[in-house]
C-alpha cells in the first residue's frame, strides 16, 4: 500500500472542512452564545453523517479525500466498518487535545499514521477514486446505517 502524506492529507481536509462549513453557516443562525453553543452540535452531528457515512461506504474516502484521490481503510485494506469510522472520527477529537501532536506525528509513523489511524487501526493510502456520484454514495450507506439501528 502506498500511504499518503501530510500535505495531500491536509489538503483533503481543508475541502472537507469547506463542505462542511456551508451548512453549518446556513443552519448555526446569529452569533448569540445560545445559537453559538448550538452550531458546535449541529457541527458534530454534521460530521457524524459525513466521515463516517464517507469513509464506510463503497468511495472508502470523504469528497475531499476523493477528490485528491486517498482513501481511509483498515491496516489490513479492508473497508472500515461504520463502528471503526466513528471510533476514528472520535479519535480525532483526541488528535487535537494533544495540541495537533496527534496530526503531526503522521510525519514520523512507518505507515504515516495520525494517533486516530492508530487507535482505529485504519490507514490513509494513495488511490484513484472509483468513478461514482458522492451523493447517491452518502444516500446509500446512510440508509444501510440507518437501517442497522
């Protein structure tokens, strides 16, 4: 497997980043500290239907991650499971505690792993994205998620 970089990486997240900011900014309202304290809710329940959804399903990849042509899979190149996505998306809630360590020792892992690859046991490598529409994708696993609760 030929793993991905730190800049390609980051690239992926300032697209996903960009995504999600849209709808938080339609959806958060005014800037009063209740509206506030309710737009950093919408924004983790925005990332739970995102990166998990994406990075379980078929695409094994987030649009940006996609677009830039990575993909996030087990160490042994199996697709996540939804349950392994959302340990990885709560594993980075622990990368940025540390004060960002948790993304920049990506730099120095053999398998350029951050401390939420690690703790989820999954992998970022470099591979083309199949040819498939993202929103029919989410659509898809969102209703194979939602149909297991």
């Amino acid at each position: 497997m030929n793993y991905s970089g730190f800049f390609k990486r980051f690239g992926a997240a300032l697209i996903d980043g960009s995504i999600l900011l849209i709808p938080s900014l339609i959806l958060g309202g005014s800037a009063s500290t209740l509206a506030w304290t309710g737009s950093i809710g919408l924004g983790i329940l925005l990332q739970l239907a995102y990166y998990p959804i994406f990075e379980s399903s078929k695409l094994n990849a987030t649009p940006g991650k996609a677009i830039l042509g990575l993909a996030v899979v087990s160490e042994s190149g199996e697709t996540l499971t939804f349950k392994a996505a959302v340990i990885r998306l709560a594993c980075r809630y622990l990368s940025i505690a540390t004060c960002y360590i948790g993304y920049v020792m990506q730099v120095f892992t053999k398998k350029r792993q951050t401390l939420h690859d690690i703790l989820s046991e999954a992998v970022v490598i470099d591979r083309e994205s199949p040819d498939l529409n993202y929103f029919t994708v989410w659509t898809e696993q969102f209703k194979v998620v939602v149909n297991k609760l």
